[in-house]
C-alpha cells in the first residue's frame, strides 16, 4: 500500500470516529464515502481534468482523491472556512508530498469565490448546503465552459438542496443528472455555447 492509499485509509478511520463523538456540526469532519471518492477520481481522468476548484476542504480528504486523479501539471485550488481544518488538510498535503499541486485558501467562500480568477475544468460543492444559492452564480462563473459542477449530499439532503437545483433547472445552458454513488451526487454539464 502507498503511502497516499494509507492516508486515506488512514483518514477513513479517523473521519468516522471522529464524527460519532463530536455534538457540534462545525468539528466534524463530513468527508466523502469512499466510492465517492473513488468516482470522483474516474470522472477527473475520464473528462480529463486538469484544474478543479474544491469548496469545502474538511481534512483534506476529498482532496486528495481530486489532486491524485489529475495529470502530474494539474492543480486543485481548494477553500475551507475553517482554520483547524485547513491546517490538518495542509499537514495532510504535505505528508504524502502533494502540497505543491494543491493551493487551501482559508475563509469565507463566497468572498474566496469572488476573489478567484481563471476557470476551471471541474467544481466539486462540499461545503454549507444553505450556501449553495447564495454561491452559485460566482461558482458558475469559476467553471470553463464545457466543465462539470458536482455537488455531493444530493440525496441524503435532497431538501437542502432544493433552490439549488431549481436555480441549475432554470438555466438553458446546462445537462443535470442525479448519480446514486455513496450521499449521491448532483452532476451539473456547463453546455460549451
């Protein structure tokens, strides 16, 4: 086993014991299942990914899953609003000598959204569901045409998700499909015109 698989690993343990002893929702970890990530890591290869924008680091979990599916150039910028979580991903990063292909910004993330530049190939939303409105219209506009928003939690928080979905259903530019994989996730198409 390499050293990333063992990371993960690694971070599957502590993820859920660390979730089934914290009462506060902000000190859990909330990181992907594992066949999540694993999806994720084929969807990079197979749509041939080599910039992604991850809202909602955690641990660094899913980020890992994201950075290790990209081309040896490619890069993952990634934001997380807290700042215990974004030093744990950052020690995690560096641990399996991956921390110069991924750029953690730190704060709020629609102030972080609004302050990017560039496009990006893939987004993948993991962060505070009721922020998805509020975020979409600067989340859309850090997507190249042509790229792929996921967004996990589309099942087990269906509800929560709602006016997002009704804010992708009600644009002419995009394909949606609904995927069954661990908390299910949203798939958004940004169409090329």
């Amino acid at each position: 086993m390499g050293a990333l698989d063992a990371l993960l690993t690694q971070l599957e343990v502590l993820g859920e014991q660390n979730d089934a002893q914290q009462t506060q929702h902000s000190e859990k970890y909330l990181n992907i299942t594992r066949d999540t990530g694993a999806f994720l890591s084929v969807l990079v290869k197979s749509i041939q990914a080599q910039t992604i924008l991850e809202v909602g680091t955690s641990n660094g979990y899913s980020t890992l899953w994201l950075v290790s599916a990209l081309p040896d150039h490619g890069r993952v910028t990634t934001i997380e609003h807290s700042s215990r979580k974004a030093q744990e991903a950052r020690a995690h990063f560096e641990q399996v000598g991956l921390s110069e292909r991924i750029e953690l910004l730190e704060g709020d993330a629609l102030e972080q959204l609004h302050q990017l530049q560039g496009l990006f190939d893939l987004v993948f939303l993991d962060a505070d569901r009721g922020q998805y409105l509020a975020m979409a219209d600067a989340v859309w506009a850090r997507l190249k045409p042509g790229g792929l928003l996921v967004c996990d939690n589309a099942i087990s928080h269906q509800q929560q998700l709602a006016p997002f979905r009704e804010w992708v259903q009600a644009r002419t530019d995009t394909s949606e499909a609904l995927v069954p994989v661990g908390k299910g996730e949203l798939m958004v198409y940004k169409a090329l015109t």
